[in-house]
C-alpha cells in the first residue's frame, strides 16, 4: 500500500480514466463518456497522448458509435476496421501514446524472472469502443448455466498444473511489493479491456455466424495469437485460457465473469507461482 501512494502523483490520471470504466460499467454511460473526455483533455495536456493519437482515439470511438446503426456491407466493412482499430491499440502498434513504465525490470521472487509493466493508456481505449458497439453485453439477463460454468472455471487450474509440467513456471509463494499497482492495472487495464473486446465483442459477433462452439474456438485463437509476442507455448497456453473464459462468457452472459476470472488466474499466478516465467 505504501509503494501505491507514494506512485500517486504519477499515476493519478488513470484514476479518472478508472472512474469513467466503472461508470460505463454500471449502465452510466453518459458520465463514463464524459469522464473519459476529461482523461483525454488530461492526457493531452500532460502528454500522455498527442494530438495525433487524441484524434485517432476519437475516429475510432465516432465510427464505433456509428456502426451499430450501419446495414449490410457498411457494416461489415466497420466491423474489420473496427477490429484492426482495437488490435493496433491492443499490440501499441499506433503512434503518440506515452504508455508510462511504473515497474522495470523488478522481480517477483528470487525464482522468477524479471518483469517490466507499463500503464496503458492505448489499450483500454478499447473497452469504450466495443461498449458503444455492443451496449447489451453489460445488460444481459441469460440464467447462469451450471454445466460449461464449471467447465471453464475448472480449465484454470489445469493450466497452472499444465503449466507446472512443462515447467513455463514453478512454485513459489508470496506476493512482492509492487502488488498493488500491478492488480490496479491488470484488472483494468489489461483485463477488463481484453475481455471487453474477446469475450464481449469478438465472441458474441462469431458467435451469431460460427454458432457457439466456432465463437469461441475462434475467439480463443485469436486471443492466443495476440501473445505471440511471449513465444509459442504463451499462445497455446493463451488460448486454453480463452476457452476457459469463453465458456465463462457464454454461460452466464455477464461480462464481470469472465473478467474476474481473468483477473484472478493472473493474480493467482502472481501469488502462487513464479511470475511471469521461471529463470
């Protein structure tokens, strides 16, 4: 706690931008909007975006709005760019954003091995575009099916023990200093936005053309090749995760699902294991 405040001063900015997630979250979606464009102000001001990157941030946030209401081939032609939109946000592939590194190069334990964290501000731009696009992934009034529930909640520990086999991580207990701050941005801005976009957008869309089972195999896949940047096996492992909670997602309908089950197999990788990887 004491590492957080003293990071305050510098981290300060994403507290609003936190601020206008949890409201869009909870149904508030003019004052998420609003707050988002404080952020945005903010962030152009203290340089966290430039102006180029404030107004690609913009285009995509008005074409999203705009895309629910297009027909036929317009439709799909926004959807494709909306889809690369959230992919080069996603990989920090557009210019002008000052992603801020918060940890470098500390470690976990003295097992693993070293570990650099940034605080995104590209990435969770995200989260409002695919919101705009599809407003009822957070309205869903689905019954919670038991059976595939149980299913993807069940395939998290097997990856930690598949993941123990092919020793990508050994034991090691206890959380480090920086836990706070690392769960402050991995909650929201890491998972909330993936599973925003994988779950909430991507899943749902393939879902409607593949039917559920090729919604979510495709889904998981190109959640999987998203982590190509952490190697093979990050992917394969990446993509057992993503049926896991994509079965989360299809069973209940409610996105905090598999957000939190995201959150907590990251959380519980940190605590339990040796993070990311063993030396």
């Amino acid at each position: 706690m004491t590492q957080f405040l003293s990071l305050l001063p510098e981290i300060w900015p994403w507290l609003i931008l936190i601020t206008a997630q949890l409201a869009a979250f909870a149904g508030r979606s003019t004052l998420g909007l609003s707050l988002l464009a404080l952020f945005g102000l903010v962030s152009l001001i203290i340089g966290l975006m430039s102006p180029l990157a404030t107004t690609l941030v913009g285009i995509g946030l008005l074409g999203a709005f705009h895309l629910r209401h297009q027909p036929g081939w317009l439709a799909a032609i926004g959807h494709i760019a909306l889809i690369l939109w959230c992919f080069a946000l996603g990989a920090h592939l557009l210019p002008g954003f000052n992603n801020t590194r918060i940890l470098d190069q500390v470690t976990a334990g003295a097992d693993s091995s070293t570990f650099t964290m940034f605080l995104n501000v590209d990435k969770p731009m995200v989260f409002f575009a695919v919101l705009l696009v599809c407003p009822g992934m957070l309205n869903s009034h689905q019954r919670t099916r038991i059976a595939p529930l149980a299913l993807g909640t069940g395939l998290l520990p097997l990856l930690f023990a598949l993941g123990l086999y092919a020793g990508a991580v050994r034991f090691e207990f206890g959380l480090p200093s920086w836990w706070l701050i690392f769960a402050f941005s991995n909650l929201f801005l890491t998972c909330l936005a993936e599973e925003a976009f994988f779950r909430g957008y991507l899943q749902s869309v393939l879902t409607s053309k593949l039917g559920t089972t090729g919604g979510i195999a495709v889904a998981s896949l190109l959640f999987g090749l998203a982590h190509i940047g952490g190697g093979l096996q990050l992917v394969v492992f990446a993509t057992l995760l993503g049926v896991g909670l994509g079965l989360g997602y299809m069973a209940t309908g409610r996105l905090w699902v598999p957000v939190a089950m995201h959150f907590g197999f990251n959380f519980l990788h940190l605590a339990l294991f040796t993070y990311p990887g063993s030396v």
